[in-house]
C-alpha cells in the first residue's frame, strides 16, 4: 500500500484537485484508493462532499494528522490496510498541517507503506502568502513536497505564475512544479501521470 | 504568524427562511455578510470557510470562502424553496475568537434565516 499525502494551505484547492486526480488515476491506471480526509474542524466537511462523489473515505477530524491526531493516522493507516488493502491511501492533510511532521510520525511508526509521495498545493490567488514572511508551516509544506502544484492559474496572468512557480522552486528546488487549475481541470493530467508513473514503479 | 495562531470554529443551524427567495441567494448573502463582518472585526487572514446545507431531499449545496474580497463559491443543490434547512460549518480564521465567530455567525443568519441550534 501507497500513500500520497495532499498538503497546502487553507483553501488552496486540495479537495478539488485530489477528486480531480483520484477519476484519473482510477480510470487511468485501474489503481483503487481510500481517501483519508483530515480537517481540524469539528465537523467534517470536504469527506462528505467526496463521498457524495461515490469515494471510499475515513475521516480524521477536530485536529491535525502532523500533531494532534498524529497516533490515529497511524491506526487508520493499520486499519485501512488490514481490512481494505487498497493500491494506495490518499491523505488530505489539513491545510494546517507540518508536513515533515506526517513523514516523521510515518518513518517512526508505520514502515510498512510501499512509498510514500508528497504533493503539495500553491494557491496563486493568494501568492502574498509565499512572498516576504510566508508562514513557517505553508513553507514547510513547499520544502518536504516531492511536487508542487500551483493551483488556480486560470485566476492570474502569466506573469504572476512564472513568478510565482519562481518563487516555489527557490524553495524546492528538487521538486517539478506544474501548474494546474484544478477547477477547470487545466495539466491535471500531466499530474495524474506524474503519480500514476510513482505508482507504477515504486515498490 | 504560524499555524497556531489560527482559530477553528464548527457549528450546525437549522434555518427556515424569512423570505421567499431562492435558499441559494440568501446563502451567498449571508456568507457576503458573513465576510464582511468577520473582515470589520478584526480577522486578518480568512483560511477557510466552508459548509453544507442541506433540505434533507435535494443534494447538498456546498460553499466556500478563502478571502476577505472574494465572493464564496457555491456548488451542488439546488435547494428546495420553502424547505427547512440544516447548515453545518466551519470556520478557520486568525484575528477572531470562537465566541466572535460565533456571534458574527448567528448575527449574519438572522438577517436571513431563523435560526436554531441543530445537534447530531
């Protein structure tokens, strides 16, 4: 079993993109997925809306996977693994969410995945957020990912967005940045194939 | 600012609207003025707002606000008229406390719904 962790900030686009991606890799690589839905409200939100969309999803709410709920993303892990044994687990982490913290609690506790690929979410529309005092953990979400997505380029000019997946790769420097608008649907393939070629040959 | 300094806040409502009006547009008045006010009482940054309404028949309406300028987006629905309807949101912002959201919140319905608190 795989996991692909979603991260980025609030509203970033990460429901939007992870259902875009979750039809593709389905259809595509004939790969099945459980959704783990992570959100630091009390009520869960985004799991009702993808399973309205026909997806298998548990839900880790009322706290975040990378501190609070770090020892029961480790059990649902367990769990989905032992009951379901799916190719792969899609984790939205909240929009809070460390992610060197996930991968540190997954390297400490759970060694039993297959792989693990981290994707993480830029919100173009709100680019001030990466530039001058970008908050330490929207940054660390940048640094620990494997790919950078910048979403919602349908929402600015080119300019902005050379500028901005400037700004991404200054960060990451090892990681692809692809550009998306995962609303309209805009090189959601090139990720979904950019996964689906992780799926294929990590082992 | 990290990620401690924002505040989360969920709530459910059962709404009856006040007016005739589709239940769409007195939502995207409501999350207007939601907005607004949060923006008049001091939240700097909107992380998230987002919610379901749902009349128990038709599918849910989904929303979303991520700014203090934005209009919120609204999908799925369309709602019944003249139905009662259940709300249940979250709210993650910095620069507001529960009890404001809170307030703000049953403030902004009342200009549109009457609202109840709703359990379950």
């Amino acid at each position: 079993m795989k996991l692909i962790i979603i991260s980025g900030f609030l509203g970033s686009g990460k429901t939007t993109l992870l259902l875009g991606l979750v039809r593709r890799l389905t259809s595509g690589n004939g790969c099945d997925f459980v959704i783990l839905e992570n959100e630091v409200g009390e009520i869960g939100i985004d799991g009702v809306f993808l399973e309205k969309q026909g997806l298998q999803v548990k839900e880790l709410y009322s706290g975040c996977v990378c501190c609070q709920l770090a020892g029961d993303l480790v059990v649902t892990l367990r769990e989905i693994k032992d009951v379901l044994d799916p190719d792969g687990v899609i984790l939205e982490a909240s929009g809070l969410a460390k992610v060197e913290s996930i991968l540190d609690t997954l390297d400490r506790y759970y060694g039993e995945l297959e792989g693990t690929m981290v994707i993480s979410l830029a919100d173009l529309e709100r680019f001030e957020l990466y530039q001058e005092e970008p908050m330490p953990f929207v940054i660390n979400q940048i640094r620990y990912a494997d790919l950078v997505v910048l979403n919602k380029t349908d929402s600015g000019d080119g300019e902005l967005t050379a500028t901005m997946a400037a700004k991404l790769a200054e960060l990451n420097p090892d990681a692809e940045v692809i550009g998306v608008s995962a609303l309209e649907g805009s090189n959601l393939d090139l990720v979904a194939e950019r996964l689906g070629t992780w799926m294929r040959t990590t082992s | 600012m990290d990620a401690h300094d924002f505040v989360t806040f969920s709530a459910r409502r059962k709404l009856a609207p006040l007016t005739a009006g589709s239940p769409r547009d007195l939502l995207l008045s409501f999350l207007t003025d939601y907005v607004k006010a949060l923006g008049t009482s001091g939240c700097s940054i909107i992380g998230h707002i987002k919610g379901i309404v749902e009349d128990g028949e038709s599918p849910p309406l989904f929303f979303s606000a991520t700014s203090l300028s934005g209009e919120p987006q609204l999908k799925g629905g369309p709602l019944g008229q003249g139905s009662d309807l259940a709300l249940t949101i979250t709210v993650i912002v910095s620069g507001v406390d529960t009890e404001q959201l809170s307030r703000l919140l049953d403030d902004c319905l009342a200009g549109y719904f009457l609202c109840t608190l709703h359990g379950g």
